[in-house]
C-alpha cells in the first residue's frame, strides 16, 4: 500500500508539472500573437514646414510675379492717361479798346471809346499722352524699348481771382460786350501759349516725362534691363 501511495503522489506531481508547462506554453503563444496582431506600420513621418520652408515658398510666389513682359510695362504707363509734366506759370495783361467812327467815313468819334486795361494770372499745362505709348522688351539684349508721342500742351488756364482791373472807359453808345470780354481772354490765352512755347515748356515737359518714365520702367524690371525711350 506504501508503494502504491508513493506512486500515485509521483504520477500527480508528474501531471501538475506537464499542466502547468502546457499552461505557461499557451500564454506564450497567446501573448505572443496578440502583440502581433496589435502591432501596426506608422506611415513615414512627413516634416512639417518650418518658418525657413515657409519663406522659401513665397520667395518663390513672389519670384514668379517679378516675370515683367513689355505688356506689363506698357500696361502700367498707358493707365495714366495724359499726364502733365511741366507747367508754365503766368501773368499777363489784357486790353480792350473800341470807337466808334462817323456813318461810313474814317473819322472817330471820340466820346464813343470804351476801353478797359487789366491783368490775369493762370498756367500753360503741357505733357505727354501715356495711353499711347508703346513697350518693346529684347530679351537678347537685355534692352526695353519704350516709344513716347510728342509732348503737346493741354491747355491753358486763366485764373480768375486773379483779374485786376486798372482802367475802365465806357463810351456813350458803345457799352462793352461779354463778346467783347470773351474775345480779349482768347487772345490771352494764345498770347500765353506762343510764351510759354518760346520758353521751351514743351523740352521740359518732354524731360519731365522721360525722367518719370525711365524711374517707373526701372522700378519694374530691377536693373535687369536697359531702358531705352523713343521719341515718336
């Protein structure tokens, strides 16, 4: 019986140890393919963009916006319209004399003179069409060509608070007219055109013009070209 009791005990321990083997072998295998399984490929890291990343992206943007074409250039100088680049500055003085003369004859009638003597100030605006001009870019030569029409003058503009009045005769019979009035300032203003043309408000205008031209034309193109500006 003391066999038996001692061979039994060895055949449980025997057991208890396989079943405890088997057991940890098990947990082995399910911890093992449970991590497995869970495991997951994390996509490729992409770097986010730094502020040096950032500024080389609109360096970029702004490279491409600094392409100037003649169009561009052209465009830019026809938006201006006329443009007056020089004024002649003025003060002159207007008469007016009328007398009547007896029915058809040469003599005057002295009673019947009107006449008036004054001054007025105004300016004489000369400068250059822009809507005509006309843009070339050669791009071999590194060489833009812009053609200009001939400066020409605008108008002239009489002031009329500046009217002063030094003499003023009104005949009997021969009042002085708007006409009368209207005509006199005309020949202001032609007066005023053919001095401000013998002062040469058209070579200034004609410099002026070039000058403002080349400064904006350069301004575009960033001395990456030479300007050249033609006179039509």
């Amino acid at each position: 019986k003391g066999e038996t009791v001692l061979k039994t005990t060895k055949e449980k321990t025997y057991l208890v140890f396989i079943a405890v083997f088997a057991v940890a072998i098990l947990c082995v295998l399910v911890f093992g393919l449970s991590g497995r399984k869970g495991r997951t490929e994390l996509p490729a890291a992409t770097p986010r963009p730094t502020d040096r990343v950032i500024i080389k992206e609109v360096e970029k943007l702004v490279e491409v916006e600094k392409t100037i074409s003649a169009q561009t250039v052209e465009d830019g100088l026809r938006d201006m319209g006329f443009l007056v680049t020089e004024e002649y500055y003025f003060t002159d003085v207007v008469s007016y004399s009328s007398i009547k003369k007896f029915l058809n004859t040469n003599i005057e009638l002295g009673f019947t003179e009107s006449a008036y003597l004054a001054a007025y100030s105004g300016t004489v605006s000369a400068g250059i069409d822009f809507s005509a001009i006309t843009v070339e870019m050669d791009e071999n030569a590194k060489r833009l060509t812009v053609r200009i029409p001939k400066p020409t003058i605008q108008n002239v503009t009489i002031d009329p608070d500046s009217f002063q009045l030094y003499s003023e005769k009104v005949g009997l019979g021969n009042p002085i007219s708007v006409a009368d009035f209207n005509s006199s300032l005309v020949e202001l203003e032609n007066t005023a055109r053919s001095k401000a043309l013998e002062r040469g408000v058209l070579d200034s205008a004609a410099a002026n013009g070039e000058r403002m031209i080349r400064g904006f034309a350069e301004g575009l193109v960033n001395g990456d070209y030479t300007i050249r500006i033609v006179t039509e």
